[in-house]
C-alpha cells in the first residue's frame, strides 16, 4: 500500500533527448497525490513531452521516472496506463456511436464490462446526455469530444488524469465549462490532475501547483 504522503509521481533527474535535441533536460519533480498541477510555458517548451513522460510514452534518455513509487516503464505498464488516464489535445474519436468509443477498450481486453449505469454515469460526469450513446461519435462537436475523451478514460477509474490542453480551439465560455467540471471531478473522485497549458490566467482558480517550462528546463516552480 502507497503511503498516503508519498509522491504518486517522482522524476529524478529526467533527460530526453531525440534526434540529437535535447527535449527534456535534468528535470526533478514530485506530485503528491491529490495535486491539481498546471505546467505552462511557451509553444516548444517541453510541456506536452513531460506529460508523456508521467504515462510511460516516452522513456526518460536519463534519469528514472517513477509511480507510486515502482518504475513506471515496469511489466505492469498497460495497468498502469488505466489508473493514469491521459486525455491529448486532439482525442481520437473513431468510426461508431458514443457508445463504442466509450468501450473502446473491450477490443483488447474482455473482462471490461462496464453496465450500463457505468456508461451513463461516465456521460453525466462530463454533463454529456444519457440518451447520447446512440449517437454518431464523429458528428459532435470539439467540446463534445473532449468530453466524450475524458467519459471514457473515467471508466478506468483512474487515480490520474494527464491533460493536455483540453480547453485548446473552444470558445471562452466552453472553456470555463470544462475546467469547472474537471475540478469538480478532481474534488468527487479525490484524483490527482496534471494539466498543460500554454496559457495560464484562465487556469489559476483550483490550481494547486504551477510550474513553468522553458526549453526543456523548469524556469519557475
């Protein structure tokens, strides 16, 4: 059992370098469990390759990357990736209903057997209507499909939520929606929020942690 004041996430000395450029460069950081943590910094800055890092996309050039205190690159990664929902920019949203993009996952793994309460309860956690299932995933609009993406990494039950500019091309009004309801899940379901931003007075409210990335390096913290 993870002792409740250990960091859910610990980089030590983390490099990335690909292609000769250094993305990454000697990044130390914990993120204490129940965090609400808001990375900002310029376009290219590094924001988007960290969050990789904390769902085992990329592998760290040097230096350890750990979750609950193990290895997150272990044997057990796929579990791990459930309890580490990430939610990109641009969610996938494939051919089908919301329905089958909600339980995308049971094409690899068949003991995911969510009811149909689950399901339901997924939508209204992200004030998507019940009575969507039916619907063609790929007619909603942006918004709806950032929140269709995030209903289904709910499923998971994750213990993380890694999002990557969720509010990035929605109108002002659309946005605050989102980043309401995100806190407001972050509150209910006691989850531990990483969120990247290029921007950051529209994110302050419910943050607990800020840090600013420039060039690969942590310029403020």
């Amino acid at each position: 059992m993870t002792d409740s004041h250990s960091p859910i996430f610990r980089l030590e000395n983390v490099s990335l370098k690909i292609s000769r450029k250094l993305l990454l460069e000697n990044i130390s950081l914990d993120i204490s469990q129940g965090d609400f943590m808001l990375i900002t910094g310029p376009s290219g800055s590094g924001k988007t390759t960290l969050l990789r890092m904390l769902n085992g996309l990329h592998s760290p050039t040097s230096g350890n990357v750990h979750y609950n205190g193990k290895p997150i690159l272990n044997e057990n990664l796929a579990q791990t990736r459930q309890e580490i929902g990430m939610v990109f920019q641009n969610p996938a949203v494939f051919m089908g209903s919301v329905r089958e993009n909600l339980l995308l996952r049971q094409r690899w793994d068949a003991s995911f057997l969510p009811s149909e309460k689950d399901t339901a309860d997924a939508l209204q956690n992200v004030d998507l209507a019940g009575d969507m299932l039916n619907a063609d995933a790929r007619s909603l609009s942006g918004g709806e499909k950032q929140r269709l993406a995030l209903a289904r990494v709910l499923l998971n039950n994750p213990k993380a939520l890694l999002l990557d500019e969720p509010t990035a091309n929605l109108d002002e009004a659309l946005a605050a929606q989102i980043l309401e309801r995100i806190s407001k899940l972050k509150h209910d379901l006691g989850l531990t929020v990483v969120l990247v931003s290029h921007q950051s007075s529209a994110y302050m409210e419910g943050i607990s942690r800020n840090i600013q990335l420039d060039k690969g390096n942590i310029t403020e913290h």
